[in-house]
C-alpha cells in the first residue's frame, strides 16, 4: 500500500488515465474526486462488496434452478 499525504488542490495520478484530486478537508472528512475514463468502474468498497454477494447469492441460485431443471428432465424421461 501507497501512504501520501496530500493538500487541497493536489492530484495523484494513477497509471496515465487516472487522476484522484483532493478537494477538500471537513473535519476527519475528506472530500476526493476521481477522473478515469468511463470503461473505469469506480465504486466505494461497501457498495463493492455488496454487489458481489448478489452476484454470488445469484449464482447459487441459478445453480440450484439448473439441478432443479436437471432432476425434472430426468424424471420426466423415466415415465
């Protein structure tokens, strides 16, 4: 991990598309703006993180609708 320490008014560049400017300081709030190209998905972790449990909760349950539609197939080709 990378530690600066930056002032209001400072950028800090990411590769040669990205560039995180500091816009100002509230108390133990700091306010940050990010210019990226739009192919760059910018999320807060939290919001991250709750879009992949979806996207895992999802998947589990597009699983189980597969297995479900497998056992039905199978059954039904019995009789």
């Amino acid at each position: 991990m990378l530690v600066l320490k930056r002032k209001v008014g400072e950028v800090v560049k990411i590769g040669d598309n990205i560039e995180v400017h500091i816009l100002a300081v509230e108390g133990d709030v700091i306010k940050i703006g990010f210019e990226a190209p739009k192919n760059v998905q910018i999320l807060r972790s939290e919001l991250y993180e709750e879009i992949r449990a979806e996207n895992v909760q999802a998947g589990s349950q597009k699983e189980e609708q597969s297995k479900q539609l497998l056992d039905f197939l199978k059954n039904s080709s019995k009789g």
